[in-house]
C-alpha cells in the first residue's frame, strides 16, 4: 500500500479513537439532560465512528482504487487531516 493512504489509514484510525470516549461522555450527558442537542452530538459520533471505519476497510480493501493518482491520495490524507483537526477540537473543548 502507498505510503500516503497507509497514513490516511493511521489517521483515520486516530480519528476513531478519538470519537470513542466523546460518544461515552456524550451518551452519558444525554442521559443526564436529554436535551437534542447533546442527542445530535452523540449521532454525529456515531455517524463518523461509522464512517472512518469504512474508510479504513475501504483503504485495505480496495487500495488500488486511491493507487492510481498521487493527486487522489494527496486530498484523501488532507481530508483526513481537516477531519482529525475537527475532532481533536472537539475532544479538547469536550474532555478538558
């Protein structure tokens, strides 16, 4: 596998993990208050928990599919990159 879409692969994987504990603290916040906002977070989580999953089979499964174009593998590891500057934010501001 190229080099770039291995590292879309390990962000991607990054990403999950940390989706992971703000489904736990959103889950347990919407327990608690119940309000639709904090039940729009958790589906939100869950929503990108689902598809950095598919991504990463997606990356191992059909790698030649993203092989074809540097200019294709350049922009699937910059998404994942904005991706995981988005959820780091939101876990900072959620989990500090």
């Amino acid at each position: 596998m190229d080099p770039m879409i291995t590292a879309a692969a390990v962000v991607a994987g990054l990403n999950s993990a940390l989706l992971l504990p703000l489904v736990g603290v959103w889950i347990r916040n919407y327990r608690t208050f119940g309000t639709g906002l904090v039940g729009g977070l958790v589906l939100f989580a869950v929503a990108m928990l689902v598809e950095n999953a598919m991504a990463i089979y997606f990356f191992f499964s059909m790698a030649s599919f993203y092989s074809g174009d540097p200019g294709v593998q350049k922009v699937v590891l910059v998404l994942r990159g904005l991706q995981f500057v988005a959820i780091a934010s939101l876990s900072y501001t959620t989990l500090r």
